[in-house]
C-alpha cells in the first residue's frame, strides 16, 4: 500500500462518519420538529392522547428510517 491509497482510507472513514452523522442529525431533527408543532399547539393545555401517539408515532417512523438507511449502506458496499 502507498502513502496516497492510505491516505484516501482515512479521509474515506472520517468522511463516512461526517456524512452518518450528518443523516442521522437531520432525521432527528424531523421527527422533534413534528413533535414541537403538536407541542406549541397545547401549551395552554395537557397534551391529549392523539397529540402523545403523534409524538410517539414521529419517533418511531425516525427510528425506522435510520434503521432503513444502515441498511441501505450495507447493501451499498455489496
């Protein structure tokens, strides 16, 4: 291996793991904007069974998505 094929590996792995976080941040940041809505909505009040299975439902669809996005990558690599 030559100093330019190890150099490429480290800026690969460190550009691997910018580009996940960076996914992972923006899905994160979907599923709490959704959740905030329902939250500013019902300051004035409890938040009611739907607004909570919302939040939840949010939650879960994000932890999907990540979830579907690893395994996009592992097929990538194939």
């Amino acid at each position: 291996m030559n100093a330019n094929q190890i150099i490429n590996m480290i800026i690969r792995m460190f550009m691997r793991r910018g580009i996940n976080a960076g996914i992972n941040k923006g899905v994160d940041m979907m599923a709490k904007r959704k959740s905030k809505q329902v939250q500013n909505d019902a300051q004035d009040r409890p938040l009611t069974q739907d607004e909570k299975d919302m939040i939840r439902e949010g939650k879960m669809s994000a932890d999907r998505a990540k979830k579907n996005i690893r395994m996009m990558r592992r097929i990538g690599r194939f």
